[in-house]
C-alpha cells in the first residue's frame, strides 16, 4: 500500500547574511526600499512539500508516491530521488518551466526574507489522482490553487482518504473553499496561525471545524500539538532536542508521521508522538532531506522519549 503525496517540488537556495536587517532597513525609508545583502554562505537544497514528506515517510520504511508537476531542471532531484528510493512515476515534467525555487535569505535574528518563483507547480492540475495505483491513504499540501482543488475531488470520488493541509497555499482560497475542502477531506491538519486564519474566513471554531473531519491536527510550535478527534482533545508533547538547527521542513516531517500513523493504524495518540518525534529529528539539521536513521534507531528513540514502544 501507497501514499499519494499531492504537492510542491522545488529548490530551496538559503543564504546566510552575517548582520541584522534592521541595521540596513531603514524604517522611514521604506517606501523607497532599496537594499543589498552581502551573503558568503549560501547552499541549495532538495525540498518542497511533497519532496520533503516523502523523504521522511521513506526513512520510515513506507511507500511514498509524489504527485507534482516539475521543470526542465529537474534532473539533478530526480536522481536524488532515485538514490533514496523513492518513485518519481507520478511527477509531470514541464519542459517549457523551472520546477518551483525558494530563495531564502536568513539574518543573524533569525530573520527570513523569501521569494518564491512557483515555476511549474502552477501547472498541478494536468496531473490526475491515478485509479489503479494500491493508494490506502493521500494529503493535499501545498501547490497549485486548482491542483489542490482538483485533487481533493479525485481523492473524494475515488474513496481514498486524505489530509487537508493547506499549509503556505491558504491565503489562496476563501472561507466557501475552504469549507468545501473540509467537506471533502477526512483529516486536516495547520498550525497554529492557519487555524486562526481557518476560523476567520470560515466562521467556524476549531470545534466545528473537527466535527467535519475524523481528526483535525494543529501544530504549535515548541509547544508541541493537538488533536481533535472524537469530541476529545489529545495533547501531544513537543519532543526535547539536542539542538535546534534550522526549523525549516519540519511541518513536512511531522506530516509524514501522521501519515505513517494511518497507514498502520495506529492510534491518534501514537501517531501525534510519532509525528512530534520526527519533527523533533529534523529540526535537528540543517535542510529538509539531511538527517537519517533506520527504522529500528527511530524506535528506540520512541522508546527513549516516552517510555512506550510501538
């Protein structure tokens, strides 16, 4: 059995400014913004939301199946790809495009600026959820605004069961959209400040929102995450660190847990814990696709953190 993995692929080029913005921005000079950041660190990585959770449902020994439209420049994490073992059959080539790219220049607070070139990923609706493939479970992240629209219904009418994360993509679709995608979806999951945009343009409160779907998952951050499933609220532990490296990519591997939870049915409780765990290894190094274990060191880490064996 398989999960379908609806979403971006792209480069991500993160640069390393050896300053603060605020020294360089002046704030009553912003309407004429005009700025230049020396970088002396820069490095490219694999990621996007698909390649990034599929990376880490492949680390836990399941099978992945990433469906995504991509460019002419694809080649280098095709190959990637191919060396982790992971199937590419499903991603759409556009050659007349780049795949998606992230450029994200980090300051010495922390700070982010990012722009972001979606490339082909616009064209994420010419592919098709496929019929005959053994898919048990699928998500819709982010991508293409009539791609992750389109894809809903495919899974909806096919009977596939599937998690709703809206995740950088939200502020493409209105509160009737979202609504419709909560009618289609059987699990949704955001953080905590898309949950908040969730109610707004919806109306509704987490506790009407999680009547509509088997589980709704928030994230929060360091403070861990909740799930709302059966008229109950599980509080899921964030998962201490030995250092906290870079935090990008991290939403991804926690969603590939709960992935992973599903497909072997586990129950809600495990499936938070497993998902916090794998964040937790994340953000633990740098990029989105660095880290690596085997299946039985991630148990044994399980077993260390909460005492309990799955």
């Amino acid at each position: 059995m398989s999960a379908l993995i609806c979403g971006s692929m792209a480069y991500d080029s993160i640069m390393v400014f050896r300053d603060k913005f605020r020294n360089h921005i002046l704030p009553d000079k912003m309407h004429i913004l005009n700025v230049s950041f020396l970088v002396p660190v820069m490095r490219r990585e694999y990621g996007g939301c698909a390649g990034n959770i599929a990376y880490n449902l492949k680390l836990l020994q399941e099978e992945p199946l990433i469906m995504a439209t991509v460019g002419h420049d694809f080649e280098p994490y095709a190959q990637w790809l191919s060396q982790r073992g992971i199937s590419t059959r499903h991603i759409m080539v556009m050659d007349d495009h780049y795949t998606g790219q992230a450029y994200i220049t980090t300051d010495e607070d922390d700070n982010q600026i990012t722009a972001f070139h979606p490339g082909a990923m616009n064209y994420s609706h010419h592919n098709v959820v496929p019929p005959n493939e053994d898919i048990c479970i699928g998500i819709v992240s982010p991508d293409g605004k009539q791609g992750m629209q389109e894809h809903a219904e495919q899974f909806a009418e096919l009977g596939i069961p599937f998690i709703f994360d809206p995740g950088q993509g939200m502020p493409m679709f209105n509160g009737e959209e979202l609504l419709h995608f909560l009618d289609l979806a059987s699990y949704a999951t955001f953080n905590d400040y898309e949950a908040e945009l969730v109610q707004e343009r919806t109306g509704l409160t987490l506790k009407h929102i999680a009547e509509k779907v088997d589980a709704l998952i928030i994230t929060l951050g360091g403070k861990g995450s909740r799930i709302y499933t059966g008229g109950q609220c599980l509080d899921i532990p964030a998962v201490e660190v030995g250092q906290v490296l870079d935090p990008t990519g991290c939403g991804d591997a926690y969603r590939a847990g709960l992935l992973y939870g599903l497909m072997n049915d586990y129950d809600w409780e495990v499936t938070g814990r497993i998902a916090s765990l794998l964040g937790g290894i994340k953000i633990e190094h740098n990029g989105t696709q660095n880290h690596l274990f085997t299946l039985s060191e991630f148990k044994q880490r399980y077993q260390d953190t909460f005492g309990s064996s799955f």
